[in-house]
C-alpha cells in the first residue's frame, strides 16, 4: 500500500508538471513509513541518521508538497512547529 502512495504522488507530481526525482522518491517512502507525525527537521535528522543523503531544503519542499496535494496534512503545534501527518 505504502509504495502505491508513491505511485499516485509520482502521477499527480508529474502531471501538475512538477515531476518526481529520486531523492523526492526517497523521501516520499520514508514518510510513509514513518508512525507518529512528524516536522520537517525531525524528519531531516532521521534520514541523515539512517544514511540518507538529502538536505534540508528538500525535505521541506517535499513535505510541502505533499501536503499541497492532499498527501499529508499539516498542523502547528504548541511551540509553533509544522508537523505533518499522514492522511486519515
């Protein structure tokens, strides 16, 4: 199921124009993976922690994007924090 999430998101990225690279790829899958919300530097510090070589400014884009589109959706918390989570 995870991995169809990112075959509709590759479709409607690349359809809006937008278009999906590897990294985006790989950033989408592991946030879906993921269980609990997360904001964009936790998220930075765990897939540098796993090995995987993005930067910060990608992650941001992607996680914006994918709440954009209707993939993910995107609350502040009480310090402020933009966390996003996967659809319901």
């Amino acid at each position: 199921m995870r991995n169809n999430n990112v075959i509709v998101i590759e479709n409607t990225l690349t359809t809006s124009g937008r278009g999906m690279t590897q990294k985006r790829r790989l950033l989408c899958q592991a946030f879906f993976l993921l269980d609990d919300p997360t904001d964009a530097e936790s998220f930075w510090i765990h897939l540098k922690t796993a090995g995987i070589a993005v930067s910060r400014a990608q992650v941001y884009k992607t996680l914006s994007l994918l709440a954009d589109y209707g993939f993910a959706e995107r609350r502040r918390d009480d310090q402020k924090r933009v966390n996003y989570f996967k659809p319901v």
